[in-house]
C-alpha cells in the first residue's frame, strides 16, 4: 500500500499562499481555522527560506497517542484523520503536535473550542466516502475521486509536493541531482565563458596595436 505524504521544497516555495486559499475553497474551512500555513524561517535574513506546514500524517502520530478518547485512525494509506464525533475538544493534540496541525474553532478553555480541525490530507473522514454529512465536517475527499490533495496540485512552484512518498522522494533526489549537476555545469560554462572572453580582449588589444 502507499504511505501517503507532503514535502515541501524550501528552495521552490515563494510565499504565495494559494496552498492554504486552495485549502480553505476546497474544504470550506470555518473562519479562524487554517489548515494550512505559510510560514518564514530566517526572515530578512541571508538564507531566508518559506515553508509550507500542515499535518504531516505521522507514522507514529504524537497527536494520536495523547487523544484520551481515542478519536484518531490512521487508514490504509498512512493518512491520519480524527473522528469529530469522538473529539472532546480537551486540545490535547495541538500540545503535542510539533507542526501546531490541530485547530480549533472557538477559544476558550479545554472543552469549549469546539471539535478539533485539521488537514485530512482531502482524504475525507469516518463518513462514507462523499456523502454531504462528510464533507460538512471534513471537506472534500479527492482521495477516494483518485485526485491528490488541492494545496499540491495548486502549487504554482511545485514547491508543495504530495502523494505516495516513495514518488516524491524520487521526485526530490531528482531534483537536487539535477541542482548539483547544474551548479557543476555553470561552473564549466563560466570558465570556457572568461576564456573566452579573454581571448577576445586580447584580439582586440592585437588589433589595437
């Protein structure tokens, strides 16, 4: 079975944010939730990098072992999605998740922000597959429609990759196979280019003569 997974590529993100409006159009994400976020490491810095975070479907999810109602499942895909149903609201999954993937709708204390939201990975939850009553509490699921997550494929930059994570590791090292290969080749380039261009100061020196 695949194990399905997001990359985001730090050198192809531009900070435009469609992943996350995509996101909220798709699943139609109450107002305050996001579940998905742009953000900036190292800003106005040398080296600033952007980033695109959201549930990264844990194999060993810290979310799903502290859920005292054991509201998470993980399916057959390796996608991690909760039970709004079950959920209590107590917030102890955004506490332990180190992507802050958990939302809640409402603030206040535990058990009065509402039932907890995050990304599905557009995979859809314990309702039959795109029945109304799901995607009123989960979004769309483009999943089970054979289509990878809205925040990918919207992607102008191919920065957020998503998908089987044996593809997009591929894709990855493909990736920066190619960038070491094209720094090497710019490096050849700019040597033939300044001999180049010295002989060609040194003809017109001659001719000057």
């Amino acid at each position: 079975m695949a194990r399905m997974k997001f990359y985001c590529d730090a050198e192809r993100c531009i900070e435009c944010n469609a992943c996350i409006t995509a996101c909220k159009n798709e699943n139609e994400v109450p107002w305050g939730v996001n579940r998905r976020r742009v953000v900036t490491i190292n800003d106005g810095e040398p080296g600033e990098r952007s980033l695109s975070v959201a549930c990264m479907h844990c194999s060993d999810a810290p979310c799903a072992a502290v859920c005292p109602v054991d509201c998470f499942y993980t399916t057959d895909d390796g996608v991690v999605l909760h039970d709004k149903d079950i959920c209590i609201g107590c917030g102890y999954c955004f506490y332990a998740c180190p992507f802050g993937a958990p939302q809640f709708p409402q603030d206040g204390a535990f058990g009065t922000r509402g039932k907890m939201d995050k990304c599905t990975f557009c995979a859809g939850g314990p309702e039959p597959d795109g029945s109304p009553e799901e995607h009123r509490k989960y979004g769309s699921n483009r999943l089970a429609e054979g289509k990878l997550p809205i925040c990918a494929e919207m992607c102008s930059t191919k920065a957020l990759l998503a998908g089987d994570a044996a593809v997009v590791s591929d894709i990855y090292r493909d990736r920066i196979i190619k960038r070491g290969a094209s720094v090497l080749d710019w490096g050849v380039s700019y040597e033939n280019a300044s001999l180049r261009a010295s002989k060609g100061m040194s003809g017109k020196s001659s001719l000057k003569r």
